[in-house]
C-alpha cells in the first residue's frame, strides 16, 4: 500500500548499501537505484551523497527518512488495528540467529510456529553473535536469538533458556574416561575455538576470567560452525567447549566423549529486538510462541 519508492529508498537508507538492500528487498540492484532515481526526480534534490566505496544521507534524505520512519510505523499500526478485529495473523518477519541455535533450536520452534500460524513467512539470516546483534541495531532484522551476554543497553533483551556447554573430547583420548575436568586443566591440550565474535568463544573467555585462570587456551584452530568444530574433535585434532545440544547425535553414536566441567558453565540463549513500542502483531505472537516452547523444553529436559 505504501509508496514503492520510498520503501526502497527507506531500505537503503536503512543499510546505507544499495547492495544489501536489493538482498533485503529481493530486488536486482539496477532495481533498486531506478526506484531511488524516481524518488530523487520526484523531489528535485538527491537524497544520497555517492562515492567510490560508500553512500550517506544528504540532509534532504535525512529528513526523507525520518517522515519515512514515521509513515511505516503508522502504516503498520494500521495493519495491526485491522487484523486483531479479524483475528489474522500474518506478515514477514526476518530473524537472526547465532549458529547453534540455528542449527539445533530453531528449526523445531520454527516449524511448529508455521504450523500454527501459516499466514506469516519467517526468513532466517545466520551470524554469530556480533553479527547478530548488529544486525537488530541497524533494523536488519526484527528478532535475533543468541548465544550470548549483550552488551547494548539501547536494545531488550529477554533471556529463553539456560543452554549448558560440555568439554568434548575423542573417545580415546586421555580425559574420555573422566565424569568432570577442572577448567583449568583445558589449557594443557590443544584447543579447538569458534571464530572470533562468537558466543561460544566469548562465554567461554569470560567463564576462565571469572575462575581467575590466568593461563590461555592452547588455541590450534580456528573454526566456523560447531559442525567444523566437532568434526576436527573428532579426527583428534584437539578438545573444545561447546554446547550440549549440538553432540547429541555423536553421544548416541558413541564418537564423542562430553565431559562436565568444573564449575559447571552455563549461558543464556536469549531473545534480543529494538525497545520500540511498536511491533507487528505477528512477531508478538513469534515471542509468545518461543516463550511457551523454552518452558516446554525446560521441563522435558528437566
């Protein structure tokens, strides 16, 4: 119903990319510069300062995009105002989320969540954690779950679920037989990590910090995935922290050891959007959904 063109322009704005916005839209980048062009025609004045490598706002796209804020948020109170008189529930919603729980929490969550509400399509962009985080402070995505403390006080934050991390190890290496291994004594073998700006890699750095270890992890690889990092545990390249929920397969397969570690390391999976007061009905309705399924998980693995 809005104006095309300035949805695009918005869109732009938002990502200050011509290029990320034709991803966002699902448009050819050519597409999204014509409908800019026909924008900027329509007032007379560019809206964009463009250089080699970048663009930023011309105070007249300053003030565009603020009108532009404000006619979006209205137009979507209005789409709200009308569908809890008929009931619907539908839309788009764009999610982030950190690895691990893209890979193991949300499908399940997801697709009951569609079978419920069939009207709203739910697209998933996966990150780390920074990735994630800066993607909800830039309103690239209307939700993000992550693995991780957050440090921006400007976003909500909700915890859903405690997610405990285990050492894992090959089966016949020298800790397998132990029932728990102190953190202390993961600095004596070498150290399979996530990339920088992971969760894990984080809660994992704050855990040693917390219990005053003063030596570092003997870090011999680098990877991106727990699927990489599990697969180079298993081939004996080295030991690693990760979450108990992504070996399960491997513990009933018997091709990895979990081990308890000493004290028990925990973190919060954790919902995390902008602090507007304004929110489509349907992503209320994906977070009252996801709060019931993190209880219900609790208990069935309490």
């Amino acid at each position: 119903m809005a104006d095309r063109r300035l949805q695009v322009f918005h869109t732009v704005a938002r990502h200050l990319s011509f290029t990320k916005a034709a991803e966002a839209l699902h448009m050819t980048q050519p597409a999204v510069t014509f409908q800019v062009r026909q924008l900027e025609e329509y007032f007379n004045t560019r809206l964009f300062d463009r250089t080699h490598n970048r663009i930023s706002l011309t105070e007249a796209g300053t003030r565009v995009f603020g009108f532009a804020d404000s006619i979006f948020e209205l137009y979507g109170e209005m789409e709200n105002a009308v569908r809890e008189l008929t009931g619907e529930v539908s839309g788009l919603l764009t999610l982030g989320a950190s690895t691990t729980i893209a890979e193991y929490m949300l499908p399940a969550l997801l697709g009951d969540f569609k079978n419920k509400h069939p009207d709203v399509n739910v697209r998933l962009k996966v990150s780390n954690t920074e990735g994630v985080v800066q993607m909800v402070e830039n309103n690239i995505i209307d939700l993000g779950v992550v693995e991780a403390p957050v440090g921006n006080k400007n976003l909500a934050v909700e915890e859903c679920r405690k997610d405990q991390l285990v050492l894992i190890v090959p089966v016949d290496h020298a800790l397998a037989e132990r029932k728990s291994v102190p953190i202390s004594e993961l600095t004596e073998y070498a150290y399979i990590c996530r990339e920088e700006g992971s969760g894990t890699r984080e809660v994992i750095a704050e855990y040693m910090q917390n219990n005053d270890i003063k030596a570092s992890l003997n870090i011999s690889m680098e990877l991106g995935s727990p699927e990489a990092v599990k697969g180079a545990v298993e081939a004996g390249m080295g030991i690693s922290v990760v979450s108990r929920a992504t070996v399960s397969k491997e513990l009933l397969l018997g091709s990895l050891v979990a081990i308890n570690l000493e004290p028990q390391l925990e973190r919060p999976f954790s919902f995390v959007h902008q602090k507007q007061k304004f929110r489509l009905r349907a992503m209320d309705e994906l977070l009252e959904f996801a709060r019931q399924y993190c209880v219900q998980h609790a208990k069935n693995n309490g």
